[in-house]
C-alpha cells in the first residue's frame, strides 16, 4: 500500500503552520486594539458632551490615513517580519530531512554531504515568500482602511473586514507557502544527494489512483483549484485511452533507439566483415549496450505521487512523461500548492506493479 505522504514531511509541515498561525493570530489581536479599542483611524463620532473632541474629528483623512498606515507597517514587522527568516530552520530541518530519505532508499550514510547551500537558497526563497504575503497583507488592509473612512464605517465594520484579510489572504497563503516550501527543500536534498551519489538522470512513474472515482471525490473536496467536476468526470473515462497513447509513445521511443550508434556500426560491419571478426565486433557491441542500459538503469530515479483521493491530475501527467535529466527535474515538484510529491530511486519496489502493469498493457496492444 503506498504512502500518502512520499515526503514524509506532515510533521514538518504542521510545525510550520503552526508558527504561521501564532503570529497570524498576534498581528490580528493588536490590530483589533488599535482600530477598535484605541480607535486609530478616527472611525467613531465625539460624545457631545465633550465640546473639544471636534479637533480630532475634523482632522484631514490623509493624516488618519497616515497614522493607521504606521501603526499597520510597525505591528506587521513586530509580528510577520519578527525576524523575516523564521521559517529558515524549518527549511533546514526539511533538507536534513530529504537526505535522511535518501540514506534510508539507497541503504547508505551521506555523512560526507555539507547542504549548507542549499539550505541558504531556499531560506531565502522562504524569506522573499514571507516578505510578499507580509506586503500584500499592508496593502489589502489599508484598502479596508481607505474604505471604511469613505463610508464613515464604525470599527466594528473595519475589524469585519480585517479578520477576512487575516484569514484568506495572511493565514493561506502561509500555509500554501510552508506546504510548498517544505516539499520543495525535501526533494532539493533528495536531488543533491542523488547527485552526490552519482544517479544523473531520474524517471518519473506515475501513482495511479485506486479507481476513477478519486478523481471526483477530490473535485468535490476542493483539493486542487484547477479542476472542476466535468473535467474530472471527463478525465476519469479518458484516462483508460491516455493509458494507451503513453503505452504506443513508449512503444514508439523505445523502437527508435533500436538502432544505436553500436547497432549501425554492426550493421555496416556485417556487410563486409565475415567469420570470426564479424563475431568478435557482434559481441562486443552486445556487450557495450548492455553494459550501457545497466548504468542507465542505476542511474534512474522516479518520482511518487501521494497516492489518496486528493492526486490531482496535473501530478500524473507530469509522472508519465519521465524520464528527466536532473537539470530538468530541479524545480519539478511540487507542481502547484500542497504538491506531495517525491524522487525516489528507479528501483523501489513501490513501483513493481505499476512497470507489470505496464508490460501487461503493451504485450495487450
């Protein structure tokens, strides 16, 4: 039964959600201390009992609008930016992660490894991501805060407005962040230490749902933004004729290298070489192209999909098209936000069904 997490990173990946949270919720509670309980932007009408509060009523909304702007930039760089590179240890842990992955599949110790660089790569990637939401969080609030001065809103209205900010621009987006960062370092480690390793080149197998009702299922459940019920259900019949263009493309490939560099050689040889040297250069070449297709195979790495309801068929797609250099798989996956995909070896036994399957299929056409 396959994994429905190849990364082995949920742990990873609730801590940091769990910290996005912490300081999602803090930025929100003092904001709702400065624009309800202290009033900040001016929103409420003076007593009429006190006769000087009409100073600060008749105040200009660019100054309100300038003091709510600084209250908004310090409270954000005390909570979201407090430092900027809070998720660098996560991304650490997430690296030191993908080679313990490795060192389990490949049953060795990658104690010589120094990640260090690709660690400080992509903590920096986390730092720029935290550093945009933190701007589009300014931005949108104080578009709120523009609003309500125009409409004369109370703070109670403007607060409405805050929390929706909070929650679908500030807290998702991290989320969508840490879920995609965290995926991302594992299989950054995990393509380092292939390298490390001497494995050039990776394939990708794809993880075929258990029936063509996942595919609906995860429609329904909003599991991919870019789907929707008819393009599911359309898929779901198709996905047997797919099946069979890959096969016939693979078919296709594999007949096209039949002739080699080796093979021409030996053709040309046999037309005029006779006897024992006609033998001697057969089975040399015999011998280089099985010695080549060997190394090729050691070298190959594929890459597993999560394998529940929530596969989308984006990650399918971009498994049956393997192999890939691994200039060309850096960057691969994930492929969209909340991506659980992973590299493994080309030899894992998780995939065996899936190249029986395959045999079957093609000996069927």
């Amino acid at each position: 039964m396959r994994s429905r997490d190849p990364t082995r990173s949920a742990a990873l990946r609730k801590h940091g959600r769990a910290q996005a949270n912490r300081r999602v919720h803090n930025l929100y509670q003092r904001l709702r201390q400065g624009f309800q309980e202290h009033d900040v932007v001016g929103l409420r009408a003076p007593p009429s009992s006190t006769p000087y509060t009409f100073i600060n009523w008749v105040e200009s909304v660019s100054h309100k609008l300038a003091r709510a702007e600084g209250m908004i930039e310090n409270l954000i760089d005390q909570t979201l930016l407090a430092p900027a590179d809070w998720p660098r240890e996560l991304i650490e842990r997430s690296i030191a992660h993908g080679i313990e992955l490795v060192e389990q599949e490949l049953s060795t110790s990658l104690d010589y490894l120094d990640a260090g660089e690709v660690s400080r790569l992509h903590a920096g990637a986390a730092t720029a991501e935290v550093r945009g939401i933190a701007s589009e969080t300014q931005r949108r609030l104080l578009r709120n805060v523009v609003h309500s001065l125009e409409a004369k809103e109370k703070p109670e209205a403007l607060m409405r407005e805050v929390r929706k900010v909070m929650e679908k621009i500030t807290r998702l987006r991290l989320h969508l962040m840490i879920n995609t960062l965290v995926v991302r370092a594992v299989n950054a480690a995990k393509l380092y230490a292939y390298a490390a390793e001497g494995i050039t080149r990776v394939g990708i197998e794809p993880e075929w749902l258990p029936n063509s009702d996942a595919h609906q299922h995860d429609s329904v459940a909003g599991g991919h933004p870019h789907r929707n019920g008819v393009a599911v259900l359309l898929d779901a019949r198709s996905k047997k004729a797919k099946r069979r263009k890959r096969v016939k493309a693979n078919k296709a490939k594999r007949k096209k290298k039949e002739f080699s560099v080796e093979e021409q050689v030996l053709a040309i040889g046999l037309g005029t070489l006779i006897g024992g040297e006609a033998g001697d250069l057969i089975e040399r070449a015999v011998e280089s192209i099985a010695e080549a297709a060997e190394q090729e195979e050691e070298q190959l790495v594929n890459v597993l999909t999560a394998g529940d309801d929530r596969v989308c068929q984006d990650c399918e797609d971009i498994a049956s098209d393997g192999p890939y250099e691994l200039s060309q798989a850096q960057g691969l996956i994930p492929s969209h936000p909340n991506c659980r995909c992973a590299f493994i070896p080309f030899g894992d036994k998780r995939f065996a069904p899936l190249m029986e399957q395959e045999e079957n299929e093609e000996w069927e056409e």
